[in-house]
C-alpha cells in the first residue's frame, strides 16, 4: 500500500518538472513546489481525462495516466501563473 503512494508521489514530481519545462517561465520553488504541483496535476489531469474523453488513469505505467498527469499539471502551472501575476507588484 505504501508503495502505491511512493509511486504517485514520483508520478507528481517527475509530471510536474515536465511541466516546468513545457512552460519555460521563471517558476519559484525547488522539489517540493513541484512535487506539490505535480501531484495537484495529476489529480486535475485524471479528473479532466475522466471527464472530458473518458480517459481511466488507473496504471501506474499506463500512457494514459502520464498524459493525464502531465497535462494536468501544465493547465495546474498555467492557472498558478495567471493568479500569482495577477498578485506581483511591478519593480521600479
């Protein structure tokens, strides 16, 4: 069962470092920013899957639950950047 969890977690990091390099902009945070985004992605993209095409994310090694996973967390990436720009005062 633990394992189970280990692997998601990887799934999330790895999903979200891909999303940070599909995205190129200057993203704060280090490894756990983007283990959080990853993950965060991955339940987006699964949902969104799901819902949309009908997509089920349920292997681990399955190219459907990357592709989920991946997407997700660009669209996760892409809204966090539209609301943190939203937030940042411009520099003189």
């Amino acid at each position: 069962m633990h394992g189970l969890y280990i692997a998601y977690l990887v799934l999330g990091l790895i999903a979200g470092a891909i999303a940070k390099a599909i995205l190129p902009r200057r993203q704060g945070g280090g490894l756990i920013a983007t283990l959080i985004l990853g993950v965060i992605g991955a339940l987006v993209g699964g949902w969104l899957g799901g819902l949309l095409f009908g997509v089920e994310v349920g292997s681990f090694f399955s190219p459907s639950t990357w592709l989920c996973a991946i997407g997700g967390s660009v669209v996760v990436l892409f809204a966090w950047g539209l609301l943190a720009g939203r937030h940042r005062t411009a520099k003189p």
